[in-house]
C-alpha cells in the first residue's frame, strides 16, 4: 500500500534543530507535530506546510516523500 512519510526527522537533525524549536518557530504543539513526525498523522493543512518549509527553508518535496509499497501476495 502506497502511503506518504514525513522526513521531519532528518530535517531537524540537519538543520541542528530540535522539535521544541520547531514547534515555537512554526506555532505547532509539540503533541502535533510529533504526530507528524511518527508517521502517525491523517492529514496536513497546506498552511503548516507553508510555514514548516519557511522555517525549515525547505521545498514541500524536501518534506515529504512518496512511498510505494508492493502489495504482498498471500
């Protein structure tokens, strides 16, 4: 099943940034943005994706990535 991931991780390990900065700089609770960060999330609105490439200087494709995962036959 093909699905998104969120590269927030490597983001912040290259930027030298941690998620509490994160949080404060793009007005984001921690809770949500860890939410993100876990692959956990549904869904994300185009104006936290606006403001985490401001912050991260960053492309949306620099934050996102499409995964295609064969299906496996049983």
């Amino acid at each position: 099943m093909a699905h998104i991931e969120i590269r927030l991780d490597e983001l912040l390990a290259q930027r030298g940034m941690t998620l509490t900065e994160l949080s404060y700089r793009v007005e984001v609770t921690i809770a949500n943005l860890s939410i993100l960060k876990t692959g956990k999330g549904k869904a994300i609105r185009f104006s936290t994706l606006a403001r985490l490439c401001e912050v991260l200087e960053c492309q949306p494709g620099d934050l996102l990535r499409y995964v295609d995962t064969p299906d496996e036959d049983p």
